[in-house]
C-alpha cells in the first residue's frame, strides 16, 4: 500500500520542477497520457505562482524586465515553493533570494526595493486598528512626553537601505514619468495603513532607529537617545511629526514601566 505523505512529497517535488521525470505513483489510460496532463498541469501552477509574486512586485518586475522577472521569479518557486495554502505571505523571502540571486547582482538595490513592496502588501492585510486622535500628543506635555511609551499600528514596517530605495520605487509608480535620483544615497522607509490606503514615507535621517526604539518598547526619550547615537542628524521634531502626521500610534502610555 502506498503512504499518502510520500506520494504527496514526491508528487509536490516533481510539480516544481521540471527537470523531474513525472512520478511514477500517476495512474492514467496511458502513460503518455499522464504524462502530457501533468506537464500542463505543473506549467499551470508554475505560472499561477510566478504571476502572483509578479503582482505583489510590480516595481522589482518594472526593473528587470518581464522576461528575466518571470525566470527569476520561477526559479524561486522551485527552490522556496509555497508552505502553506494560505498565500498572504508568500514571497516574504522573496527579497533575500533576489541578493543571492547571481544574475540580479548588477542591481544591488533590488532586494530592498522588494522588501518595500513585500511590506507594503503585508500592510494591506494587517489587522484595523484606531489609530490615536491628534491631540493624544498635543495634551501632553514635552516633560511627560520623554518618558511616555507609544504601541505602533501593526501594519508598520520599517525598512533601512544603503540606497535611495524610497525614491527609486516612487520614480516607478508611473511608467511615463522619469525622475533622477539625486543625490544616490542611503534612505529608510516607513509603510503603513491607518486607514483604507497603504503609506509609504521616506524617514527623516535617524527615523528608523527611533521608530524601531518605539517599537520595542523604548520611551520618546531612550528613542531619540538611540537614533542620535546612530545618526547625529537625527532632528527629534522632524520625527515626532512624522509619526504623528502618519498617524500610526494607537496607543500612549504615559505611565512609568514598573520595576
């Protein structure tokens, strides 16, 4: 008698590649036959999966190509195929495979444009959470505010580059502008939805340690501690008025952590 989990796993690693011979556990009027199914029926899948990572990164395909995305992308459905049934996450590794990806080399920056867009579709599916009204920071004072806590909406992500990824994805929102990236230098960014629509900002210098000081529980003022130990430039106000303006706090404890 067959076992159903190696049937599954041999069926599963010929699906994805097709360098396998069909698995000899198919049954069919024929050979030949099964043999024709299964191929079409393995290319279908192969597109279907190729298709949906060319959809959650619109930009990385825009800047390699269609004919050298859809090769890229299939070489990873092969190597990383999908794990689970529910597919909201799949292509987070996506972005590393691109960095060791040898013929992508010639683009070092495209790995971080796909974490953007990675995030960006995370966001999208993230849980609704009210953000905080603006007078939440307006009633508190500068004082009490040092040593509060802030909880970020979970749709956040924060993503540091040592290139200008921000612009470089904005300049390929439309396909008829062009924009030159000046000056090419390293940039952060932040992704959120609020509300119905995803964000995306390019952070203030120092923004991403600060806002991932916050995130970890760190008060305003061990935050600003730590992103001006990372970036001298770091401007405390620049900052508090992004997070603020992009409104992804959602909650402000002004209450000391307890020893």
């Amino acid at each position: 008698m067959l076992d159903p989990s190696h049937v599954h796993h041999v069926f599963a690693e010929a699906l994805l590649d097709p360098s396998r011979p069909v698995p000899a556990v198919l049954r069919g009027a024929a050979r030949r036959r099964a043999e024709r199914r299964f191929a079409v029926y393995r290319n279908n899948v192969l597109a279907g999966l190729t298709s949906a990572l060319a959809t959650r990164f619109p930009v990385v395909e825009r800047l390699v190509g269609d004919e050298f995305f859809r090769e890229m992308a299939r070489a990873y459905v092969t190597a990383m195929p999908p794990r689970n049934p529910v597919m909201l996450h799949y292509g987070e590794t996506f972005p590393a495979f691109i960095e060791g990806f040898e013929p992508a080399a010639p683009i070092p920056y495209l790995g971080d444009v796909a974490r953007l867009e990675m995030a960006r579709g995370l966001a999208y599916h993230a849980s609704d959470v009210v953000p905080l009204r603006l007078d939440a920071f307006a009633s508190c004072p500068p004082e009490r505010l040092a040593g509060s806590r802030v909880r970020l909406h979970p749709s956040v992500s924060i993503i540091s580059s040592r290139h200008p990824v921000y612009s470089i994805w904005y300049a390929n929102q439309d396909p008829d502008r062009y924009v030159a990236i000046v000056p090419w230098a390293p940039e952060s960014v932040l992704v959120a939805r609020p509300d119905l629509d995803v964000d995306v900002w390019r952070l203030p210098p120092g923004g991403a340690p600060f806002l991932t000081a916050l995130s970890e529980g760190g008060t305003f003022a061990e935050a600003f501690l730590a992103a001006l130990g990372r970036d001298e430039s770091f401007e405390p106000v620049a900052n508090l008025s992004l997070l603020i303006r992009a409104r992804i706090a959602v909650a402000l404890n002004r209450r000391p952590r307890p020893n």
